[in-house]
C-alpha cells in the first residue's frame, strides 16, 4: 500500500487513512455546498451523514457553478464532528492560491484532499469567466505530496514551520475515452503520490470488473486505495439523462427498463391525469428502487479483489446515504 514516511506510520492521520489502513472496507460521502453563504446548510447535511461515512467531499464549484467554497464548509463539517475530504480544482487557482489555501485548511483541521482537473468553466453559471490551470491534476498531487513529504513549497523554498499533512487523493473515470488508457493514466496519479482513488459512478459492474483487472495486472492496487463510486438513480428519466449526456457514464439498458419498471402503475396516465399523489407516489417508488439498486451495486463491488471501499455520491440527497449504507451492511462504521 502507499508509503509511510512518518514513524507513526500514517501520512496525514485523518480518520479515512486510519480506516482503511486497518483493512476496514471505507465509505465517504459527498455534500455540496449551496449557492448562497448559509452555513446552516452544511449543517443540516453533515447530520445526515455523520455515523454513516467514515469522511465527506466538499465539492469545489461543483459543474463550474459558484457555490460556498469547500474549504469554508470544510471548516463547518470540522466542527459538526464530521470528517471532510476537500476538493480542489486546477480550473480556479494557480499554484501560488492552490499552496496558500491549503495551508489555511490545515489549519483549520482538514486533513483530507482530492485533487481535480474541473469542469470547464462554459459549463457553469459564468461561461466567460478565465480558467487558470497553471497545473494540471496530476501535478497538483505531486506537489501537495511533496509539500507533505519533503516540506518545501512547489518552488522548492523549505517550509519555516508546520507543513500540511494531507491524505492525498485523486480520480479517475475507468470507461472515459480512449478507455484502454485509464489504467495507465491511474497509475501516473498513483506515481505522482495519490494515497486513494475516488472513481466516477459505476453502475456497469462486468465493466468495472475489467478495468480492476488491469489495474491488478499494473499493480496499482497493491500501491493506492480504490474507492469505487455509487450513487441512486431518483428515476428512468435521470438514469438516461445520464448515460447519453455523461462521458465516461456507463448504465446499463436493465437497470433503466428496472427503474422504469416501478413506475408502470402510473405509465398509462398522462401528465394532466396525474395528481400530485400520484407524483408522490411514483417518485418514492423511483427512489426506494434507486436505493436497492446501489445496495447491490455495492455489494457485487465488495467482491470485486483490489477495490477499498465505495464513495456514495447522493447529489443532494444526502437522506438517502444512511438506507444504502445500512442495507449495504455497512453499518456501524469502525471506530480507529
């Protein structure tokens, strides 16, 4: 597994590092920050997933849309007792904000760190904004890593003090274009200094099988942790929304004639027959298959040799992560 430079034997100390130093199967969450600066918000949600992750995303301007920013609500997870993993874009910063607010965020008692490329900034809510990308994701591991490792800023000047200490994560997309290049593409992230992996959705398990393959035959996972991604479809309607507009989103044909399928008992009615007890109806039968089906993803996943754990993203359904976790016979998580 990934080096220990540090006597204690643990890069960062972080709550997730610890779990899944000590063989635990891991669950992180994910929680986004709203579009507005109510800190209530956050609140609200880490209650929801406090007990049932072992450590939260705070997503970073989430589809290039500005939202609270991941190191503030960060700050508001720490101090609902609740473990946060930041995430950081290249898309917003060079490296000279990059280094200044990660030691801001160490100081604050985050431990835990994605490093991310970022959607494009004409996907969001400001298309003409000027993305930076003065580093690319890979470099940005590399030089939080060496920040950790070596204690020098990316320029090479010693720290005179306390270096961060991050658990230093990466991510990676197994069915993204060219496909046989994903592999390889993890393990320059895994050479660069990526601790653990948080993947895209994966809802295509024989797929997913193939990819662990390769990355076991690249012996990948002897050398970083893998956390697979898992997330609820809430209807047939999102689920083929997200396998044509979503790169590197593979779902199975089933699994959408399933969800459909719940839904029969309200096909026949057009949208004006449709009451709002109707609506009702039908939206939690969506919901209570979408938990089942991640249920068993999980489950088929576990047995999957070299995967870690899973990454639950419940996009604003953070109600939704206990049921999973707990119907995953991932509850309680372990105390470390």
């Amino acid at each position: 597994m990934p080096p220990e430079p540090n006597g204690n034997g643990y890069l960062s100390g972080s709550n997730l590092e610890k779990v899944l130093k000590h063989g635990h199967f891991a669950v992180t969450g994910e929680l986004g920050p709203p579009q507005n600066a109510d800190g209530e918000v956050i609140r609200k949600k880490a209650k929801l997933l406090k007990g049932n992750c072992d450590a939260v995303n705070l997503t970073d301007n989430q589809t290039a849309i500005v939202r609270m920013s991941s190191i503030g609500a960060g700050a508001i997870v720490v101090q609902e007792g609740l473990e946060p993993i930041i995430q950081m874009t290249c898309r917003d910063r060079n490296r000279l904000a990059m280094q200044s607010d990660l030691l801001g965020a160490y100081a604050l008692g985050m431990r835990n760190l994605l490093c991310l490329s970022g959607d494009h900034q004409t996907f969001g809510n400001h298309p003409t904004a000027k993305n930076v990308f003065d580093l690319d994701s890979i470099q940005m591991v590399q030089m939080v890593s060496l920040m950790r490792d070596t204690k020098v800023f990316q320029c090479g000047e010693a720290f005179k003090g306390q270096e961060p200490r991050f658990f230093v994560g990466a991510a990676e997309s197994p069915f993204a274009n060219p496909i046989e290049f994903r592999p390889l593409r993890l393990g320059k992230k895994v050479k660069a200094g990526a601790s653990f992996i948080q993947t895209q959705l994966i809802y295509d398990i024989e797929a997913f099988k193939t990819f662990m393959t390769k990355v076991r035959e690249l012996g990948l996972s002897e050398k970083v942790y893998i956390l697979a991604g898992v997330g609820p479809l809430k209807s047939p309607t999102m689920a083929r929304y997200m396998k044509d507009n979503v790169p590197g989103l593979w779902i199975p044909d089933q699994l959408i004639e399933r969800m459909a399928a719940v839904g029969a008992p309200w096909a026949g009615k057009s949208k004006d027959e449709l009451t709002k007890e109707d609506k009702k109806a039908r939206s939690a039968a969506w919901q209570t298959e979408g938990i089942k089906i991640c249920i068993e993803l999980i489950q088929q996943i576990r047995e999957i040799e070299g995967v870690a754990g899973v990454h639950i993203m419940a996009i604003e359904w953070e109600e939704a992560v206990k049921p999973i976790v707990e119907g995953a016979g991932l509850l309680p998580r372990p105390i470390v």
